[in-house]
C-alpha cells in the first residue's frame, strides 16, 4: 500500500490525469478502486486506500471502476450488472433515485439502464422494487412490525404507496398476506 501524500490527495481532488499510472486509490465505502483522473465522486480521505499498481488494489480486494477502468480492461456488461445487483441489495432501504444508483454504480443513469436492460430483461428500478416488495415480504412473515414501519425499512415513501405496489405484484394487500 501507498501514502496518501499531499501531492496525491490534491491529484486525486483535481482528477489529475498526469497521476495516472503512478497510483491508484480503493475507496474502503464502495470496494471499488479508480485512477487519479476518475470523475466519480470524490471519496473522504479517510476512505482511500492507495496502491502503486492495479494489481495490488485488485489483491486487496478492490473492484475495478466502470468510469476510469483502472485495470485498461472494460468490465463487462455481466459483471457490471452483478455490481448493479449487489447496490440494490445493499441500499434498497434508501430513497434510491436512477441517478444515485448510477453515481454508486460508477457510470451514467442512461447507460446503466440501457445496458441492465439489456442483460436482464427488465429495468434496475424494476429490480429494486422487486427486492424491496421479497424483503417486504420476509418482513409480514417473521416480524409483528408495524405495516408502516415494514414500508419505511423497505425504503417506500409512504405506507399507501406500498401497499399498492405489493397489492400490484402478489394480488393482495400486505395486511391480508400476513
Ligand atoms: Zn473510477
């Protein structure tokens, strides 16, 4: 592993690509690893973990990211999709946007949704409501958690707008499911 120098702390911030090659930096948050020049969203510093070679970051455990492909090889539209499905199970309970999950995602909202599309048939945002509604699911079925409570811990704006979403996909209200 590298120090997190001035001078690269400040490459990193500018997106300095003169940097490139030099080093690369993990972001310990996202797992994922960029060159300087990476236009993804500026990591805190106490996130960064850096590394002289793409190699070393993907030993430690980091993925590569979509936007800069540190390692010159683009990731696939499969393994891009696979990080795509491992966001949405991990930020499902937030109030996740198109465009947010394209910045978590390393790429654009337009593209991420062509190319999942693409691989899978269906829209991310489709599968994001498909994993809240299961984890909904689970919920009325091993909890006494209140149905407005289950709906927030889902990440649904409002009780009312869950179970219309639920009623929609399994044909009967969340109440009368459980
Ligand atoms: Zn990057």
């Amino acid at each position: 592993m590298a120090n997190l120098t001035a001078q690269r702390w400040q490459a990193i911030q500018t997106n300095d690509a003169c940097q490139d090659g030099r080093f690369f930096y993990g972001v310990t948050s996202t797992g994922i690893f960029c060159r300087p020049s990476c236009h993804s969203r500026l990591p805190r510093p106490e996130h960064l973990k850096l590394f002289l070679t793409a190699e070393a970051a993907l030993t430690a455990g980091f993925r590569p990211c979509k936007r800069c492909r540190p390692t010159g090889q683009p990731v696939t539209a499969t393994e891009w999709v696979t990080e795509i499905d491992r966001i949405i199970a991990t930020h499902y309970a937030e109030s996740l946007t198109l465009a947010e999950l394209a910045q978590l995602a390393h790429g654009a909202p337009y593209y991420l949704h062509h190319v999942y599309q693409q691989q899978t048939g269906q829209t991310p945002l489709a599968t994001l409501k498909q994993v809240r509604l299961q984890q909904a699911q689970q919920l009325l079925r091993t909890t006494t958690q209140p149905i407005s409570e289950i709906a927030q811990a889902c990440g649904f704006q409002s009780a009312a707008y869950f179970s219309t979403c639920f009623k929609q996909v399994f044909g009967q209200t969340p109440r009368r499911f459980r």
